[in-house]
C-alpha cells in the first residue's frame, strides 16, 4: 500500500510516499510524477517501510528522465534499511545530501 | 562386336539394357529409372534427344537418333559437359554404347565421371532436377537448376561423410538416393512427415526418437510439388549423448565458478538435491503468486510468521522474499512460495514451472552487479545474494527453484550477547 502526496512550490514539486514502494505500487508513484513539470522534483521517502528493485528502478528511471529535460530529482530522507538498499545498488548518488552539497536546498 | 550384329537380327525386340555385353554388369553399372534425358549436341550445334539407360563412370547406354559412329556433347549443366563417341558394334537400332571420351566441368577436366556426377545420374537426382526446371520460364531454369545442383551436392556430401541418409519421396512411397544405407529409420513418422512436407509445399523438421527410444533422427523434408519431395534424415544419437555430456560438464564448472565467486554461498543444485532443501525443518508459512498484488500479501504473511527478529533481518527477509516472488511473475507468470524454520535458519523457497535459466544466462542473471539499471532480475538477485546467508538455485526447462538461508538469531538472545 502506499499514499502519494504532491506538493508544488517556487518551482519544486515535492512527492511524499507513504507506506510501501514496489512492484505493486509503484505504479502510482509513476502516475503522478507523469503529471508533474517543475524544474526539481523531491520525493520524500521518510513514510516508506519498504522498497524492492522495482521501486528502485523506477526511481533510477524517473531521476534519468528529469535530468534529460534539464531538471533534477532528489531523494530525501530514506529510512535505514531502505538508504542500504539504495546502497547497495549505486543509487545513493540520487539522495538529497549527495546531490546537493551545502544544502543550498534547504 | 557379331553379337549385337545377330541380335538386332535374331532378337530384335531384346532390350540392350538387359544384356551383359551392352554395358557390363558390375558394381559401378546403374540403370536409372526412368532413364534420364540428355540432348547430344554434333560439332554443327545440332541436337539430338537421348535417354541414358545405363551408365557407368567410363561409359553411357543412349538411346538416341543420333547417328552412330559419331562424337558429340552433352551438357549436363553450365559448367558440367561430357564428350562422348557412339561405339557401332556395341547395341543396335537405336540404342548404342557411347563411350566417355572427357569430362569438362569447373575444376578442369577428366577421362570419366567422377563419382559426384556418376551418382548425379546414377541416383536420378539430375533426372530430378532437369524434370522440376522443365516446366518453369526458361529464364528461371537455369537459376533453379543450379539451387537444385547446390542441393544435391550437400546430400553428396552427406553420402561422402557417411553421416546422413538422403530419399526421395512420391506417393507414399521411399526411394533410397544416397548416403548411409543401413539407417533404419522410422518409416511410418518418416512418411507423416513426408505427408505434410507436400501437403503444404513447406520445408520441415522433425526430431524423432526411435520406438525403442535408442536412437534420435533429425528429419529434414524439402517439398518438390504437391506429391513429390526429399527426404534426409540424420541419426543423431550420438550429438545428443555428446550434448548432454557436455551439459553436464558445463553444469558442473558453472556450479564450481559460482559458488567460488559467492564464497561459497550461492549453490546450483540438482532436482534431487533442491527436493531436500526445500523440505529441511518445519514450515511457517507458504502461498501463492498469480499476479502483482499477491505479493505485498506475501509479504505480510512472511512478517506474521517470522519469529521475532531485530528489524533490520525482518526486512531483509521480506525484500529477498520480494524479489523472487517478483521473478518468478516476470519469467513464469507465478510461481509459490514458503518459508521454513531449522533451528536458527529460516529458509525462504520460491518455484516456478517456468522456462528456466539458461546455462548462458545464469552467471549474467545471478552475479552481475547492476545489471539492475537493464534489468530488474540482477538487481533483485544482488540483493538477495547481498542479504542472504546461503542461496541454493535449481533452474531447468520445467521450472526454477531458489531458496534463500537467513541466519535468525533471536532479537532478545542477540541482546543477551551484546
């Protein structure tokens, strides 16, 4: 299960999930983040328990396609199990703190 | 020479064919049926219609109106043509003996036929092709003839590695044109095949077993017209053998190269060997998977039976769990799972009836760091290979299996020892 909810803001489109990105859901996460066309795109992934290589991929994908348009896509705030996940299969580089330095963001 | 003088007196009606002093009987005479048609061509260009009722590599039996004595041509193919010289004394009306005076062809010439162009002739295949290009668009006859020849030569090839065993069919009926005479093969699947070669002028393969189940042909049937056509059959028996020989050896160096490079924690094992390993201990929990949103279910089943665990280990389980379930719907369309308790290892096992890995495809599928940008299988496989303990893979065309060893040392006992 999971809850998407969109924020939009000064040119951010901020997505905070809840509950569990894979397989199943990410469909939903897919769907909204079609819609959206801000210059930087936050996904907030502190409500998610869970996410399999689906989920993964499908943010790699996302982060692939916003750069390709001139945008960019962070990932904030990931639980421990999910940030070693996210680790473990090279996409700790798409996190907040690793993309942008000095927290220029915030 | 008086014998057929008397004969075309005495027996007029004798047909030379029959008679021992037209072309000598021996291993090397052939009578091909029907005779096969020739034209011999005189030094003016001039024609004469002939049919070949007996040869041997030195000598040809015509039947023609050519007159005899007389030295001609006869060109077979483009680059195939044979003078010959009508010898007077040897038959009589119309039927004579012409001897082979040289042999022209591509490569250069010769004093007989060599054996490729006798057993062309012999064996009727050139009768064959000439009849199939006879009735086609004159521009389109020599094209055919030569992808006929081109054809004829591979079976000649055959014939010459003894490999292969080359037929014609017509009519429900087999002629043996070359190749391994004694392969004694199936007839009856043979002629179905045969059957729906010409039934639907389409060219098709068979691999069929003997009724003994000792031997295994490959069936190539090739359509002539609707009611003719060739068959070559191959006894592969032995391929096969070879072939799941070396299956075996490639098995056997994929299982020792894999566990080498997972330090010894990813096994492929046989049928025999999975059977134990998904029976071992107690089971907690099992289910099934048809489609996507059976496997959060699957997952929360797993969370309910999983003993109490730190975190950490309950995610790990659930994430591998995840993964497998995920390609068991990807490559199989489904697949079940269970999760199984021995002392302080719970073992999670996800089958599949589908395809299977193939030997190429398993050290790439299972091994391959982020192979997960292309694919998701590798990346869920580095994961589970990430967070399992031991992982046993079973994979064949009748299914796969995985199990994946989680060492589960109680939360409260992992704080005792802290």
């Amino acid at each position: 299960m999971l809850k998407v909810d969109v924020y939009v803001a000064r040119g951010v489109c901020r997505v905070v999930l809840n509950g569990e990105l894979d397989v199943e859901t990410v469909a939903q996460l897919q769907e909204v983040v079609g819609k959206a066309g801000e210059h930087t795109l936050e996904v907030d992934l502190s409500g998610v328990s869970f996410v399999d290589s689906t989920g993964l991929k499908s943010l790699l994908d996302i982060s692939n396609d916003w750069r390709q348009k001139g945008g960019r896509m962070l990932i904030l705030r990931p639980q421990p199990d999910v940030a070693e996940v996210m680790r473990l299969v090279g996409l700790d580089r798409l996190l907040a703190q690793n993309t942008a330095p000095g927290g220029e963001e915030r | 020479m008086q014998r057929c003088l008397e004969c075309a007196k005495k027996e007029l009606d004798r047909p030379c064919v029959e008679c021992r002093y037209f072309i000598q009987p021996s291993p090397l005479r052939r009578v091909p049926s029907p005779p096969v048609r020739v034209f011999l061509e005189d030094e003016h260009g001039r024609q004469y219609p002939a049919h070949i009722l007996a040869l041997n590599t030195t000598e040809f039996g015509l039947e023609t109106e050519a007159p005899v004595p007389g030295r001609y041509v006869i060109r077979l193919l483009e680059s195939l043509w044979i003078e010959v010289a009508g010898v007077p004394f040897k038959g009589k009306n119309n039927v004579h003996v012409f001897d082979i005076l040289r042999v022209h062809r591509k490569q250069g010439t010769a004093r007989r036929l060599s054996k490729e162009e006798y057993q062309l002739l012999a064996g009727s295949a050139g009768e064959l092709i000439q009849e199939i290009s006879r009735h086609l668009p004159e521009h389109l006859q020599d094209l055919v003839r030569e992808k006929l020849l081109a054809e004829v030569e591979k079976s000649e090839l055959i014939n010459a590695l003894k490999v292969g065993k080359v037929m014609k069919y017509e009519g429900g009926r087999f002629r043996y044109l070359s190749g391994q005479a004694d392969l004694d093969l199936p007839m009856e699947e043979a002629e179905k095949l045969m059957r729906q070669v010409t039934r639907q002028a389409e060219h098709r393969r068979e691999v069929i077993i003997s009724a003994d189940g000792q031997k295994v042909f490959d069936l190539h049937g090739v359509p002539f017209d609707h009611r003719s056509g060739g068959l070559l059959a191959f006894d592969i028996t032995e391929v096969i053998e070879k072939e799941r020989k070396m299956h075996r050896q490639e098995m056997q160096a994929y299982r020792e190269a894999i566990a080498a490079v997972t330090g010894g924690r990813l096994y492929l094992v046989n049928g025999e060997e999975m059977e134990k390993v998904v029976s071992e201990g107690i089971e907690l929990a099992r289910g099934e998977v048809r489609r996507t949103h059976d496997i959060p279910e699957a997952r929360r089943a797993m969370r309910e039976a999983l003993p109490v665990l730190d975190s950490r280990r309950r995610h790990a389980i659930t994430l591998c769990l995840t993964e497998a379930l995920a390609n068991a719907l990807k490559h199989a369309g489904g697949g079940c799972w269970q999760a199984r308790q021995s002392g302080d290892t719970v073992r999670i096992i996800v089958q599949d009836r589908g395809p299977g890995i193939k030997n190429s495809e398993l050290a790439r599928a299972t091994l391959m760091q982020h192979y997960s940008t292309k694919n998701s299988l590798g990346c869920g496989f580095t994961l589970m290979l990430y967070y399992a303990d031991y992982l046993y893979l079973n994979t064949g065309p009748s299914g796969t299996a995985l199990a994946l060893d989680f060492g589960v040392v109680p939360a409260d006992r992992l704080k005792q020892d802290q």
